[in-house]
C-alpha cells in the first residue's frame, strides 16, 4: 500500500475511531483535531513503513499517541492535570444515540439509556490514565492484546493485567454508583 487514495480509504475508514482515541488522549477537541492532523500527516509520510503483520488502525494509533506525546513536550500540558474531575469538566463527549439501534419512542427509556452512557463515560475516565486507555483499546476500540501492547510498549500480559484491573475498578464504581440504591438503603437502616 503505497497509494494515496489507499491511505485516505483506510482513514476514512477509521476517522471516527482516530478522532476518539485523540480526544480520550488530549481530553479537548481543539486539541484532538491538533494531535489528529499532525498524526494524519506523519502517517501519510511515513506510509512505507507501515508494518502489515498489524491493522492501519494500530499503526495509526501509535503514531496518534507519540503525536500526542510530541505536542506535550512542546507545552501543550495544559491539557490534562491528573484530576478526572478536570478532565470531565473541560471535555465530556457528548451522549450520542446510535443510527443502528431503532430509538426508544419511550421518554423515560430514553432518559434512562442516557443516564447509563453518562455514567459509563463519566466511570471511564475516573480511571487511572494507564488503565484507562487500555479499557477504551480493548473494549472500545476492539483492538487485540497484541495491538495494544504495540501501542502501549508493554508486554501481552501487561495489557492483560491492565484491562482486568480497569475492568474491575469499572465494575466497581459502576456498581456503587448506582442511583437511589444506597440511599434507600441507608434511609432503612440497613
């Protein structure tokens, strides 16, 4: 694949998983489309590389996060303190319905659907930074352990680690988190 056109298929293909990817790293959409630009144009430059024992979108992946880690050494750290909180108030993506699933015409179905992605969003990025991307990789983005230990620089069982231990910390504050539950329980005595 040394075409053009070949490049902007693969990436077309793919725009809206690279675009995602970029925003959970940079945690603001202007600086999602910054590091998404540059990653394009460095992909397209060095397309002789591309390795095709992986898929474009690992390739694509790994030459988003070393973007992103170029534009933070240049000081544009400004994007991310450390606090989920912060990175929740500048950038929370918006809930989108899916085209592929019919829309409940029931309001408070669709009340309750929304509420579910907010909090799953919202438990997402609560998680640590290291875990945090590999959840997305695995269960978002639907890219292999060995993907993902490409884009990461950490063995399989690494990321296997990793995935296990977000999963868990997810399941947990998704669990605990549960609205009214709790407080009814308490409100009980119990």
């Amino acid at each position: 694949m040394t075409d053009a056109s070949d490049f902007e298929r693969l990436v077309l293909e793919q725009l809206d998983s690279f675009w995602n990817y970029a925003l959970g790293l940079t945690g603001r959409e202007d600086r999602a489309d910054d590091v998404l630009q540059d990653a394009l144009a460095r992909g397209f430059e060095r397309l002789h590389l591309y390795d095709r024992s992986l898929s474009f979108k690992a390739w694509m992946f790994t030459i988003i996060k070393h973007t992103h880690v170029d534009h933070l050494r240049k000081g544009d750290s400004r994007r991310y303190n450390g606090s989920p909180e912060g990175l929740l108030e500048e950038a929370a993506p918006p809930v989108s319905e899916s085209p592929l699933y019919p829309i409940p015409l029931d309001p408070e179905a669709i009340l309750v659907h929304r509420e579910s992605v907010q909090r799953l969003q919202e438990a997402i990025y609560h998680l640590p930074p290291d875990l945090r991307e590999v959840v997305e990789l695995r269960d978002i983005e639907g890219l292999s352990y060995r993907e993902i230990a490409v884009i990461v620089k950490r063995p399989i069982g690494t990321v296997m680690s990793r995935l296990y231990r977000g999963r868990n910390l997810l399941r947990s504050s998704l669990v605990e988190a549960k609205p009214g539950e709790k407080r009814a329980e308490s409100g009980l005595g119990l």
